[in-house]
C-alpha cells in the first residue's frame, strides 16, 4: 500500500525482464488479475505487503502460471476487527494525514532518511489508488490454503522490528508451504528492498534459481 516501483529500485539487477504490475483494483480478486494480465506464461512473482496478499490470490486462481513466488512483509490471515475499522477510519480521514500516521511504521527507525522516499511514493499513488487498496484489504480472505496448494517453491522474507508484519506471520505462512523458506532481517522494518536492497535481491535472485529447477 502507498508505494510504486521505486520501492524495488535500489536491488542490484535481476536476470530477465522484470514487471511491475499495478495493482489498482477495489478487490483482491481485481488485483490478482491485473497481475495475470500483466504478463505472458510462467513467472516468477515477489511481492511485499499488500502486494504479497495479492500473490497469495494468484496462487488460488493460477497456481500453473507461478514458477517461484517471493513474500515479503506480509500476512496471509484474514482481515482482524480492528484493522478492517482502521482501514474505514482512514478512507474517511485527510489522504495526507494518513500518510504522516502511517510513516513511523515503515521502517525500523522512526526518523529513517528514507522517509522521504516514502512520502514520494505515496504522493504518487495519491487519494484515489489508496482508497481502492483500503476497499481490496476489506475483500482479504485467509490465503493458508493458496499457499498449501501451491507446490512451487516460496521464499518468505521480513525484519525482525517490522511493526505491522512481525515475525510469527511469516513463520505461518513457512509453515503451509510445502517448499518454503524463511529469511528473517535482523533490525529491519516493513520496507525491506528500501531498507536493505542487497539482502532482498540477492534472496531474490536465489529464488529465480530454484524456479528453474
């Protein structure tokens, strides 16, 4: 949520073509076939967050057309009380104080300078796209039987000081897949190809490799 491509731009770079698929829809399910129709045949998909929930969906609808699939700082539960009214608190709330109540929790160092690159971000997606990822949370399901059914391999990557995602999640999502692994960051937040680039697209980059085989 709140971010665009730029969150990917400092990993080293990655063998083959990479897609960065929108993901603009009020709903999961949109979401997901944005991301199929983003492509062409089998690839390999990463994604972080809200990204990731999107992923999960994919591996419900098309599990074939996945040869490896990344996620990142995520939860593969369903929607808690508390979040699904905190998403109505802020659909109804000031799009810019939004942003500055969210920014702490991205990043393992409130005052990070990589805050700003944040904020220029979420400027870009702006309003209108965030409001459409607040509706597509509401539409979550539990992904742990998506991510049972898929028997490609999963690399499942967050930091050990990620305020929204914590660890346990990550270590449930390891727990369905049936060739999955967990890399856990120590210090590192939400936002880890911005905090720690080197790490993620080298974890990546093994990925790739073991879709391969």
């Amino acid at each position: 949520m709140l971010c665009d491509a730029d969150l990917w731009s400092d990993l080293p770079e990655l063998p083959g073509e990479v897609v960065h698929a929108e993901i603009t829809e009020p709903t999961i399910g949109g979401m997901a076939e944005q991301v199929l129709s983003a492509v062409d045949g089998k690839f390999t998909l990463v994604g972080l967050s809200l990204g990731a929930i999107v992923g999960f969906e994919v591996l419900r609808r098309a599990p074939e057309r996945v040869s490896a699939f990344g996620a990142l700082s995520t939860n593969a539960g369903e929607p808690r009380p508390d979040q699904r009214q905190a998403w109505e608190r802020q659909a109804a709330a000031d799009f810019d104080g939004v942003v500055e109540e969210t920014l702490p929790a991205m990043f393992a160092e409130p005052r990070s300078p990589l805050r700003e690159r944040f904020l220029g971000m979420a400027g870009r997606i702006g309003p209108e796209t965030f409001h459409a990822q607040l509706a597509a949370q509401a539409t979550r399901t539990e992904a742990f039987d998506a991510i049972a059914g898929y028997d490609g391999p999963v690399q499942v990557l967050c930091g050990d000081r990620d305020a929204l995602c914590p660890t346990g999640f990550h270590e449930e999502i390891v727990k369905h897949a049936s060739r999955g692994r967990l890399h856990v960051l120590s210090g590192a937040g939400h936002l880890l190809p911005l905090e720690r680039p080197a790490v993620v697209g080298a974890l990546i980059g093994k990925l790739l490799e073991r879709g391969e085989r």
